[in-house]
C-alpha cells in the first residue's frame, strides 16, 4: 500500500461556499486542495495515518474539508 499511496491516491480538500456577486443570495461551491506540506500521510499494513501539523490547525479551524482515496492497494 506505501508504493501506491501517491500525491494523486489522497486529496484533503477545503469546501468554500459564497455567494455570488452578481446574484445576491445565490451561492457556489468550490473545492480547493490542501497544500500537502500542512500534513504527512504514511501506510502501516491496511492503516493510512495523516498527520497535521501546527500550521494546518491554524489555518483550517472551524472549515469544513473532505477526504478522498483512490486507487490504494
């Protein structure tokens, strides 16, 4: 699992919601991708463990983020 567990096999990202400003009340969704250097994710057996460090609790306290895999075996 280490070998496949690849930039592309994990994405950690953050869901930000506005409105638009050309349609008040109106709103969009985007989804921005983590900077990886904010957590370290490593395989023990069937185990995947992410890690954050300082700056990441710091910087996404209180937002709302998702987690994907694909394609780890």
């Amino acid at each position: 699992a280490a070998e496949s567990l690849v930039d592309t096999s994990f994405r950690l990202l953050e869901r930000i919601i506005d409105e638009r400003i050309a349609q008040p009340g109106v709103m969009d969704t985007t989804y921005v991708k983590v900077a990886s250097a904010n957590y370290l994710t490593q395989v023990d057996g069937n185990v995947v463990t992410v890690d954050f460090d300082a700056d990441f609790t710091n910087t996404y306290a209180g937002a709302e983020l998702y987690v994907a895999f694909s394609g780890i075996t």
